[in-house]
C-alpha cells in the first residue's frame, strides 16, 4: 500500500530534524560576527574552537588576518557577480571549484548508490538489496577515516591517492563484469559476480574516505570571504548538474556499452588525481586568510 513510500519518506524527517536542531546550536562562524560588529564574540568563538585563552598570541594573530582582510575587502568595494570573476585570480579559482565537484560526480560513486541493485543484480547477485546496504554502511563507516586521513595526510595526498585507488577498483570491475561475466546467464559466473561486489566496495572505501567530504573542504577553503557563497554556490550547481546527467544518462549508457562504462569514471578518475596535483593547493593547518594570500 501507500506505506511502501509514505514511511521511508517519513523517517527522513528525523534526520532534517537532527540536522536542523544541531545547526541552532552552532555558533556562528568568527568572521561573520565580527563583519556584523559582534567583535567579543568572534574572539570567544575562535576561543573555544582553539581551546586557548582569549590572551593567546595564536588567537592574537588570527583575529589580526581577520581584521586585515576584511579592511581589505571593505576597500575594495560592493561584491556584485561582475566584480567577482573581475577580482585577481577568481575565475581560476571559480573554474577549480566548478572542475573538482564535477569530477567528483564523475567518479561513479552514484553509479552504485543510484543503480547498485540493477548493476548487482545484473552481475548475478540473487539478492542485490542487501548488496546496497551493504555498500550503504561501508560508505557511511569509512567516512569517519576521511576525517583521520583529512588531518594527518592532508587534502592534496589523500585526494591524489583516492582518485588512484578509485580508478584501479573501476578498472578492474569494468574488465572483470565486461570479459568475465556471462551478462546472459551471470548465475554461471558466481565468482566474477563477486569479484565486482568486493571492488566496489574497496572503491566506496575509497570514495568515502577521500573525494566523498573533502571536495566539500576545499571549495570551502578555496575562496576569499566576501566571494565565498557565490564561489561555493557555482561549484555546488556543478555537482547538481553532473548528479543529475549522470543519473539521466546512464541506464541509456549501460543499455550500449554495459560494465565498459566504469572505463569512462576510470579515465575521470585519472582526470582528476591530475587537477588536484595541478591546481590544488595544500591547506593543512592554514587559516582561511593564509589560504587565501597563497
């Protein structure tokens, strides 16, 4: 009956409540209550993220860079769309955004999370619903080492390494599912079925732990305060879009070149360990202000 879909559709409310109830109790960010005159709270917000005192020189010579900057953006005049990809090294940094949360799509991870019971269960999985969750919970366990490996390795090595780990797992699930898998009968190749199963799990690892959250950081990082929700919102759009083509497009794309067509992720995966190497710069331990005169 109407539950099948009124009660899943139900239960995220739950989550939108969590989430919501949570933000309330954020602060807001140190920036913005000091461009708001809130100058004693963004001292006690940096404070309290530090762990420091409020005497602190760390905490001295941050909210300095922020005073600084924000002078600076203040002298420069009102932020219209114009000036922005007129300002000094802007539309680089807009086209790198827009680049790294299109190729993040590009990388397939929606490929199973969108068609995993179909492409399991083409792959001969008897019951490929359990297959997905089971890919659900790897995504959402390895997710917590993204935050480990974000921190100690830094963004530029561990999204490098992710893009490359990511394009052996595809290429070695396109080539078995392509030249092993009897796609008409595939409970005759069992073993090639699983064989793609535990790659695409080694690929979610990959994904969750490396360009699932730290694209996010790094747009976040990658634009000066005053363009920051334009630049975040440009690149935002590009990640919509590619989830919205990829998830058009690829039952048409399946249907022509089948499992081949992890050959074209492999190829974007690839594109992309080259753009971080390229374009990306290392933001480990950096305030945003540093990270902006880089």
């Amino acid at each position: 009956d109407t539950g099948s879909w009124r009660i899943p559709m139900g239960i995220t409310y739950l989550w939108a409540a969590i989430l919501g109830i949570g933000m309330a109790m954020f602060p807001e960010s140190p920036r913005y209550d000091y461009r708001h005159g809130k100058v004693d709270k963004a001292i006690d917000t940096l404070s309290k993220i530090y762990g420091i005192p409020h005497n602190h020189r760390a905490l001295h010579l941050e909210f300095e860079e922020i005073k600084q900057k924000y002078e600076e953006e203040v002298a420069s005049g009102q932020v219209t769309w114009a000036r922005m990809f007129r300002a000094s090294t802007m539309k680089y940094r807009v086209a790198v955004g827009v680049a790294l949360q299109a190729l993040q799509q590009l990388t397939g991870a929606n490929y199973f999370f969108y068609y995993g019971t179909v492409v399991f269960k083409g792959a001969g999985i008897s019951n490929s619903y359990v297959t997905q969750m089971i890919l659900g919970g790897v995504n959402f366990g390895t997710t917590f080492l993204g935050l480990y490996l974000i921190e100690h390795y830094g963004r530029r090595r561990s999204l490098i390494a992710g893009a490359l780990w990511m394009f052996v797992c595809f290429m070695i699930f396109a080539s078995v599912g392509h030249f092993s898998l009897d796609r008409e009968h595939p409970e005759n190749t069992h073993s090639a079925g699983v064989a793609m199963v535990v790659f695409a799990c080694l690929f979610i690892l990959g994904f969750a732990s490396t360009w699932g959250p730290m694209v996010w950081t790094i747009i976040a990082e990658l634009y000066p305060s005053q363009y920051r929700a334009r630049g975040m919102s440009l690149a935002t759009a590009s990640n919509w879009l590619w989830n919205f083509l990829l998830a058009f497009f690829t039952p048409f794309i399946v249907s022509a070149i089948d499992f081949r067509f992890g050959y074209v992720f492999a190829g974007c995966l690839f594109l992309a360990a080259g753009l971080v190497y390229f374009a990306v710069i290392e933001g480990q331990g950096r305030t945003l202000e540093e990270i902006d005169t880089m």
